[in-house]
C-alpha cells in the first residue's frame, strides 16, 4: 500500500505552510474586529495606535486599502474595509501594519472605535417567524418542493391515508472549521508581479480572487499553497488576512504577513449554520414510507450569501416515497457568515432524517436496518435518472455481521454500572466532477512529473496523483513526483465537494496517454532512434524492432530534457444518464453511565460504496477523519453566542472538540465497485460521506441505551438526566 507522499516533511516538520514563509524586511499586520453585532463605525481614532512603537501604518473603512469584491463561480467573496456598516461582533474593521506581530498586535488594542449601535438578531428559533425564501427562489430553485401520487391532493392528505406518523423537530448547532492551520496571507511584490502564500482550497481561484480585488491581470498574480492545515470549505475563499496582506505589501512595497489569532478565527472566518428540521413520516403497517415532509430553517449571515439546505440532499433521495414535501428557509441573523463545512447540508440533514427514521422504526417495532432496506431508493425521489452504481444493501448487511448487531436489544443492555447501546444510520453523498486540467512530463531522469493547481488540506490527493501517474504512465509510483498548490500549474478544480481525485485523476489519465502517444511520435520521427519503426510503450519504454529505450534514455537520445502534455476533464453526457452518489452505513456503540450519566462512544464501524478506492491508507484516513466529526457534532461541538452576538466559547478551552480519549479504534470498511459509469478512473466522492448519519448514529444508540431521546445536538450530560 503505497504511504503519503507527503508525510516525511509533515511529520518532521519541513513542511512549509503559508504563514511559515519569512522574507527580508517583512513587515506584520493584524486584524482589529468589531466589539458589537450591528451598527456602523462613526469613527476610529487611530493616533495611539500611529503612534506606539513599530508601527507602520494602519487602515480602516475611513482609510483603506485598495480593494474591491472578486465574483467567482461560488459567488461574491467579502472583503474588509469597504464600508463602515457591521453585521456581526468579530468582523475585521481595521488592520494595523508594524515591524513586529507583537507591536502591531499590541497597537491594535490601542484603536478606538466610536459605533452607531443598532438592535442585533442573533437567536435562529427567535428569528423563524420572520423566516425567508432563500435568494434566487423560483421555478428552477424552489424553496418549496412537493411531489404526489396520482389521487393525492395534499401532503396532509397522505399523512392522513399513513397508518403509522412519526412528527418531530430537530435542531443541530452552529460550528466553526477549527483548522489547525489559522487562516494568514504572506504577500510579497515584485516587478509588479504579486505572490501570496496563503493555505487554500484552490490556488488558481485565489490568484483570480485576489487579481480581481487588486485591480490586476490573472498573470499578475501568482498563489501559493502546497500544504493546508485544514479546510473542508472553510478555506475555499481567499481570507481576510490574505487580501490585507496583499494590499498592504503593495502600498507599502514591503512583504506583509498576516495570521489570525486562534481566538479570530470563530468570527473572522465563515462557518457552519445552526438549523431547525420538523421531519414527518407516515408509513404503512409494514413500514412502507407513504409519504414524507422535511421542513428546514437555517441561520445565514446578513448579506444571505450562503443556505444549508438540509432536505433535498436527504430526504430527497435516502428512500423511496410516493409523497414528498420539503420547504427551506433561511433566517438572517448578526452572526459570523456561513458557508460550506464538510458535508454542507447532508450533515446537519442527516441527524434529523436518520434520527426520524430510528423513531418511525420504534413506532413499527421494527429492526431499523430493516425499515431503511424496505424504503431504499433507486434515483433521486421524482428523478428518472437512476443512481449509477448503489450497494447501500450489502453496506447493511456487511456492517450488521461486523458489528454484531444481531446481539442489540430493543432496550440495550446493562453491564456493571454502564447502559449500553447500539445505533445505525444511512449516509448518502453526492459524486460530482468539477473542470480540471493536469501537466504531466516526462523527465530525462527517468521520472515524471505530475502538476496541477489544486490543493491537498490533508486529504491524500497528493499522494493519489503520484498513484494514478504511475499507473496511467505504466511506472512505479516512486518515480512519479506530484506537485499541487501553484496558480501557475494547470487549474486543477478546487478541493471540495469530495471532488478532487475523480476530477483530477481523470484529468491525470489524459495527460498521460497524450504525453505517451507525443512519446512515441517523437521516438519514429525522422532522424529519431526508432526512424520509421512501428514503436509502442510499455513499462515507461519505448519498444520497437527488437529494440527498447526508456524514456529516460529516449529524450537524453533526442537532447531533449522533457517532453510535456496537458490532459484536461469536465462532467458530461454521463450527467444525462444517471444520477450519482456514494453510500455508507453507520454503525455506533455508545455506553452511558446509570449515575453520572456521561456517554462514551465505544465502538464505530462504517462500511461504504465509494466506487473505486484508490489508496485504502488515505481512504481510510479520510473516512475515520469524518466519523470523528461526527462524534464531535453529536457530543461536544456548539459555537455558541450571547443575545449580544458575542461568541461565548469562541476559543480551544470553550469549543469543545474530541481528543483522543473521546474516541474508540474505528473500524472502516469498503466494498469493492469501481463506477466507471461516472468517470474513467472509477472512483466515488470520499472525504464528506464519513460525516453523514454518524451524529444520528450516535443519537440512535443513546436511545436504545437510555430511553431519552434527544432531537438535537450536540448532547450533552443535562439533556440525560431524566427520571
């Protein structure tokens, strides 16, 4: 099993991240943020902080740097100082540039920002009665969706013919990235050339970005980021610090570095909405789904930029129903923006449909892997386009064998003083493929080279390039060096939606086979070694008329030092035929103490249908990584706020994250079919599906152990102590 390529600059520390790059009279800027939730900025003093030791300079919507708001294909990214209006505590209102980090850290405290204070919405449950349409609502977008048997009037209606109705609301709380990488930009100018280090999803976008915003030519730009210390959406647009970083470097024509301090990045930064879910279910005696209606609200920052929409990536496809409802709405609140964070929408959506339908099995006394094998789905409900490849079955009855499920009890069982439980849930994951190009070349050394401008957060795709490269390339995977994280390499797709190794290691295959056919034109070629010979390859050699040079040899023979193609890979007609996903079922085994009542997961088993798997190391990583955030969301993770907007644990020691003691040995599972239905290479989006259905998991056996039933998350030791 081939290991990270990576991970000997990793783990000894050579590995460089953006905010690790240091550069001769560099220069250090940090970020002031607002102290209220709504208003505006009346005026900033500034003369303390102009005037304290090392500093430079310092910016505010009164004195700004020259920027403005890119527009990429995921929208209009948000940038500093551009006005003086303040939607939510913790928003980036000036930055102060000094010689040091700790002198312009400490004249930062030095601003003092005269505000306008407006009434602040800060509670989602207080705020749905003024709840809204998401934007763009419409007959392509509907914030409704309603799909009826013929004779149905309604949905009530067919919850009125359904024997058996489960009714109920779920919450799921507010979260934030976390990375263990903060969010920085270290800006250096040079002949009008800007280079940026700074950690993200997709470098080429960055460059793009921060062009757009500096008034620049996409050539004027070059980003950096060959290593990311975590993202999963929370990287995916350029940062606050990045842009100031930026636009300082070039009104000061000095390198700026800027880095958020822990504490910044639970308001500076975007994270994952809090939401409301009222899930009905009607089924029939024999738990058959009749009809079902998933009705959402989610917070969203101010500018309505971003909707979690909870129901359409669940219960719109999990299971077969005759009478589908699903209504979405968004609630505007002064609180940090949102936006994607790993499995956008599945995850939240997934604890009230999964947790729904271990209810409606309770309601049936029905085995809960039973019920979601009766209803499983074949497309999309209201879809004609079946999935593509779907083993959620075999997922079942592998993962009930493996487990042990046979021994689980309707009312668990006690051992000594613990009441213990098991828990299931379906996980389902859309497959998508974005645009991608890769750069693959030969080298006169006997190596290639494979390039794109992507980006690795920890999930493997290096490593995954270095293997398609030798597989497409007919080499050993060691001879093969993958490059990610450059804006000038080839735009790779951006790392997210669980799309970088279909998108690019398609891509990877068609580089090589073009760089292999250029390969051999070049070898029969008037005046080549193989003039006029029929020649083939294999083996990363060039075979003709008895004879056989590598590459290697080949282009040293032809005095070249390389030879290069670019492959390029965008979805198709395959879009018109099925529909695509991956799928995963969810096992948990939770052990809550009789006195103190306290939950520890004891045990976690997934087992999945991800197509192809192209490195069961890195799979395996990327799979127990999700189910950790998982256990996270069921049990520990909450960004909370005050009614004044202030985040209330918005550090390490208040936002509750799993360590190692929290978490059991995980047992993760694959089956083997390969969906080339989707994509050459076979593969399945694999990094978000981890986290789907495992906070209802986590749920479902607190249950089976206590009785309590509790319809958010996470869960914490008070929501258990019951009689």
């Amino acid at each position: 099993m081939t290991g990270r390529v990576d991970a000997p600059l990793k783990v000894t520390g050579e590995a460089r991240y953006g905010a690790d790059h240091i550069f001769p009279g560099m220069v250090y800027g940090y970020l002031v943020l607002s102290t209220i939730a709504h208003g505006r900025v009346e005026a900033m003093d500034v003369t303390a902080a102009k005037s304290a030791p090392g500093v430079i300079a310092v910016y505010t919507p009164f004195d700004p740097l020259a920027l403005s708001k890119p527009i990429s294909f995921i929208g209009e990214t948000w940038v500093p100082l551009q006005d003086t209006e303040v939607a939510y505590y913790g928003q980036v209102i000036g930055f102060v540039v000094a010689e040091t980090f700790e002198q312009a850290r400490d004249a930062a405290m030095l601003v003092d920002v005269t505000y306008q204070v407006l009434p602040a919405v800060t509670s989602l449950t207080g705020g749905m009665a003024d709840a809204e349409d998401p934007p763009g609502s419409g007959d392509e977008s509907p914030a409704v969706l309603e799909l009826l048997a013929d004779g149905v009037a309604s949905i009530e209606d067919a919850f009125a013919a359904s024997p058996v109705v489960v009714d109920a609301t779920y919450s799921t709380a507010a979260q934030n990235h976390a990375p263990m990488e903060p969010h920085s930009g270290v800006a250096v100018w040079q002949d009008g050339v800007l280079t940026v280090y700074s950690g993200n999803q997709a470098s080429n976008m960055q460059a793009g970005e921060l062009a757009s915003a500096l008034g620049l030519q996409p050539e004027q730009v070059h980003a950096l980021n060959p290593f990311v210390g975590g993202a999963f959406g929370g990287k995916g647009r350029t940062s606050a610090p990045a842009f100031l970083a930026a636009a300082a470097a070039r009104a000061l024509g000095r390198p700026v570095k800027a880095a958020l301090a822990r504490e910044q990045v639970f308001t500076a930064t975007a994270g994952r909405a809090s939401t409301v879910q009222r899930l009905t279910l009607g089924a029939d005696e024999h738990g058959t789904l009749i009809a079902v209606r998933h009705d959402s609200w989610c917070s969203t920052a101010m500018d309505r930029s971003f909707v979690e929409s909870t129901g359409r990536g669940t219960s719109g496809q999990y299971y077969a129903t005759p009478n589908l409802s699903l209504s979405q709405k968004i609630v505007p609140l002064n609180l940090p923006p949102t936006t994607f964070m790993r499995a956008p929408g599945e995850a939240p959506g997934s604890f009230a449909l999964e947790s729904a339908m271990d209810e409606l099995a309770i309601a049936l006394n029905m085995d809960p892997i039973e019920l979601r094998t009766r209803n499983n789905s074949t497309a999309p409900i209201g879809s004609d386009l079946q999935w593509s490849s779907k083993h959620l079955d075999e997922c079942f009855r592998v993962g009930a064998d493996r487990f042990g499920w046979a021994r689980r009890t309707a009312g668990g069982r006690t051992e000594g003083d613990w009441l213990v439980g098991m828990g299931v849930a379906s996980a389902l994951f859309p497959t998508v493929r974005f645009p991608a190009s890769v750069e693959v070349t030969l080298r006169a050394d006997g190596t290639a080279v494979v390039s794109t401008s992507g980006a690795d957060p920890g999930t493997g795709l290096l490593t995954v390039l270095a293997q398609v490269g030798g597989e497409s390339l007919d080499i050993a995977v060691d001879r093969v060096v993958p490059q990610l994280g450059d804006s000038t390499y080839p735009p790779g797709g951006m790392s997210g939606a669980s799309s970088a190794t279909v998108s690019a290691g398609t891509a990877v295959m068609i580089a090589a086979a073009q760089v292999i056919d250029d390969l051999l034109g070049l070898a029969s070629a008037p005046g080549a070694p193989f003039d006029g010979v029929e020649v083939s390859y294999e083996s990363g050699t060039v075979v003709g008329d008895g004879r056989a040079l590598t590459f290697g040899e080949l282009l040293h023979a032809l005095g070249r030092e390389s030879l290069s193609a670019t492959g390029s890979s965008a979805p198709g007609e395959e879009l018109t035929k099925h529909s695509f996903s991956s799928f995963g079922a969810q096992f948990c085994e939770v052990r809550v103490h009789r006195w103190t009542r306290e939950a520890r997961v004891t045990r976690l088993l997934g087992v999945y249908d991800a197509g192809r798997i192209i490195n069961e190391k890195t799979a395996r990583s990327q799979i127990s990584g999700g189910m950790i955030w998982g256990v996270s969301a069921a049990l520990h993770e909450a960004l909370e706020f005050d009614a004044n907007g202030r985040p209330a644990n918005g550090d390490f020691a208040g936002y509750l994250l799993p360590v190692n003691a929290d978490i059991p040995d995980i047992d993760v599972e694959f089956l083997s079919y390969p969906d080339t239905l989707h994509n050459t290479i076979g593969a399945r989006g694999l990094g978000e599906i981890g986290v789907v259905g495992l906070a209802a998991a986590v749920a479902n056996a607190i249950y089976n152990a206590t009785g309590v039933r509790v319809r958010h998350i996470p869960i914490t030791i008070e929501d258990l102590l019951v009689d």
